[in-house]
C-alpha cells in the first residue's frame, strides 16, 4: 500500500486574479492592452471589439449579423459599435465599387494613434486630427470616400545583428529599451551548497537518501553520476539539522508535468531552497561551590561568589579604628 502524500501549500497570491496559461500553437489572436485595458470604454465594447479583432478579414459584422450570434440586443450593440468608432478602433469609409454604387466599409485598428500617424505622413507630413476625448462625446460627420491605403510589408533584420534589439518604442516609454536575444550568452548557475564540515558518514546519508527518492517518488529516477555531483548539496542540508524525511519532502513535492529532467530540478531546488545554518549554541558555564559560605554558583573558574567577593572587597576598603 502505497504512503499518501502531503502536498505543501501552493505558492500562488491569496488574492487576485491567477493566470494558468497554456502556451497557444494555433486558433489564437494577438490583442492590444490598448483595447482590452482602456478605461474609457465598456466592457460590452471592450469585447466586441476583441471579437472584431479575432475576425478574419471580409467577414460580416454588421448589427444584425453580430445580434445573431450574441445574446445583447441590437441597440446595445450598436451602441458598442459607435463607442468602438468614437475611440478610434473602427472606421467605416464609404467607397464607390463596381456598378457605380457606393459600399460601406469597416475597417479594425489595433493601435488607432499609430495609424493615424502613418495616414498623416503618407498624406503629405500633415499629422492626423487628435481622437475626441471620452468626457465630451459628439456625433460624427460622414467620413469622405477615400482610397484603402496599402499597408508596406514587414522588413526583416539581417542575420548579423548584434546580441542586443530594440523594442518599438510606444507613447509610454520615452526610449528605447535594450533586450537581451535568445542567442545572448546565459549567466553561469549558482554553485551547489557544500558541506562546511564533510565526512565520509554525512556524504554516506545524502547518497542513499538521494538513491532512494525513486521509492518514495517514482518520477524522481537518478544516475550514478547524478547521485555523486548532488550528495554534497544534500550533506549541506542534512549538516544544518534538516531531518532525511523533511529534506525528501521538499525536493520531491508538487514536480512539474511532465519531468523531463528530475537532476536539474533536484540542484535547483538544493541551491533556491537550502535553510539557513543552525544557530551557535551558547556556552554553558559550570557549577562552583564558593570558598567561604559553601554556597553552589556559576563560574568558569573556582572562588568565591559574588556576595563574598563584595564582603571582602568592602572589608579592606574600611581603616582601621583604634581606642585610646
């Protein structure tokens, strides 16, 4: 029968919201914080508009398109729609088309102030009119028949950059901000803990209790050579007082799914979670029995107690008095 194991408290935030992310290899879409964090919209246009934002492109999302696929009505959703526009994050522009009719068309901005920027420099360095403030709403004029305008394609960086390279700079941050590549050399790991005073019976401990984690925990399957390079890391452990079950406890608990390798989470765990040393112990100071009144005190050396010494010093310190 197998022994039940405790697991220890999680170490997630008592409070507050806790991610548990799943890293996404496809059906996913990149969203702006711009959008999914402003404070000047609702939350029913925040989400339509990350909606519109998934949405391939030609797709439909009129009003009554969008009423058939969601619970709000068509009221609140066209008044999402305008709150999406009125901040920046959709156009509509009226076009003529084949026929000599005139279409309407929609267009979604993830990032409204730097399109506009590009619209006012390809238009001739005339820098695009500022978005109307949240505070003081107005109705919009009819946006002019205009041409789409092409969007250039992306230029990629030569092979031989140098290790650092620079993010695009927002609105927020005044400069650049170096970041280091997925090539840049790595810093050295931190050494394993070490025994301040090793021998061959403490090293003799960390090794079985090393070998002997498999019993306990299946996942933790380690080599000879495994055994060896971590014992001095558990001798460290054992030399500060930590008991082996404890010290099997806290290298074993809560693994990561699937394992992949037990020995680098093993030295990971011996050098972020090593305790602190054991206190000095404080010296004890022996038992006398004094000279004069035979009276038991604590003393490194034999004499007299302290009320004797006091009698004694006093004494000498007194003149003699002689009678006539």
């Amino acid at each position: 029968m197998d022994t039940q194991q405790i697991s220890a408290p999680s170490r997630a935030p008592s409070s507050g919201v806790v991610h548990i992310n799943i890293r996404l290899t496809d059906g996913y879409s990149i969203i702006s914080n711009r959008l999914s964090q402003h404070r000047g919209m609702s939350l029913l246009a925040i989400g339509l508009g990350t909606h519109i934002q998934s949405l391939p492109a030609g797709r439909r999302i009129g009003v009554k398109a969008l009423a058939a696929i969601f619970p709000e009505s068509e009221a609140r959703i066209a008044a999402a729609l305008r709150e999406l526009e009125h901040h920046g994050f959709l156009r509509r522009i009226r076009e003529r088309v084949q026929g000599g009719r005139v279409a309407t068309r929609t267009e979604s901005y993830n990032h409204p102030e730097a399109a506009a920027r590009r619209a006012g420099a390809e238009a001739g360095g005339t820098s695009a009119p500022a978005p109307v403030p949240a505070s003081a709403p107005a109705p919009a004029p009819e946006p002019p028949v205009r041409e789409a305008v092409p969007v250039p394609a992306p230029v990629h960086a030569p092979a031989s950059e140098p290790a650092l390279v620079r993010e695009p700079v927002s609105e927020s941050v005044p400069a650049p901000r170096l970041v280091p590549v997925r090539t840049a050399p790595k810093p050295p790991p931190p050494p394993l803990p070490f025994p301040r005073r090793p021998g061959a019976a403490l090293f003799d401990e960390a090794a079985r209790l090393l070998a002997g984690l498999q019993v306990t925990a299946p996942l933790f399957v380690l080599s000879e050579a495994d055994v060896e390079r971590l014992a001095p890391g558990v001798a460290a452990w054992l030399e500060r007082g930590m008991r082996p079950e404890a010290v099997r406890v806290a290298l074993t608990d809560d693994p990561p799914v699937p394992l992949r390798h037990p020995a680098k989470l093993l030295r990971h765990r011996l050098v972020a979670l090593l305790p602190p040393p054991l206190p000095a112990a404080a010296p004890v100071v022996p038992l006398q029995n004094c000279d004069a009144c035979d009276r038991a005190f604590r003393s490194s050396v034999p004499g007299c107690c302290g009320e004797c010494r006091d009698v004694r010093a006093y004494a000498d310190d007194v003149p003699c008095l002689l009678g006539a």
